[in-house]
C-alpha cells in the first residue's frame, strides 16, 4: 500500500502540460462530421422494401413450404432425431442477425 501511495506521490509531482500549440484544435477542426442519424434506418427500409418486392415476385412462400417439407420429410425418415420446426425459426433469426451486422459495416 505504501509503494502504491509513493507511486501515485511521484506521478503526481513529475506531471507537466504539454503544449502542443493548438494542434488538437486544428486537427479538430478538419474531422470530418458523423453521418446523419436517418442514414442507416433508410438503407434498412429500402433493403427490407427491396426484399419483400423480390419475397412476392420469387413466390417465397411456396419456396420456404417445399423447403420445410423436404427437410421435414428427410429428417422424420432418420430414426434417432425429430425435427423441430424451432430450429428452423432460430436458423432464420441467426441469418437475420448475421446480413443486419454486415449491413452495419457497410454503413458505418
């Protein structure tokens, strides 16, 4: 504990300012300003416009049925594993995730 107080003591009293003759102001000044706030949740409306245009025009519902059916139809024939329409919900959430982080380093 001592050392710790002799320490933080010589910190202390060797501290010195540095000037550096407003250089952090000049670099300051040449920052360039954040991105609008409204910037992202545009580019995710327009994306989420953009996919249910191609969801209806590509038929998804029928494509994500006959999906369901296949994997459901090839995992029931397997004898040690029931199919859990679960997974299939946590697979799709875990895929919404992964494509919003990529969005997110797009943008940003």
């Amino acid at each position: 504990m001592d050392d710790d107080k002799l320490i933080r003591q010589f910190m202390l009293s060797a501290r010195e300012e540095v000037s550096d003759s407003g250089f952090s102001a000049r670099v300051m000044r040449h920052i360039p300003n954040e991105r609008p706030f409204w910037v992202f949740p545009v580019i995710v409306l327009f994306s989420l416009a953009i996919l249910a245009v191609l969801f209806v025009w590509l038929d998804g519902w029928s494509v994500i049925c006959n999906t369901y059916v296949r994997i459901y139809t090839a995992v029931a024939y397997a004898k040690h594993f029931t199919f859990n329409p679960l997974y299939l919900l946590v697979f799709l959430a875990l895929g919404c995730w992964f494509i919003t982080e990529k969005v997110k380093k797009l943008v940003y």
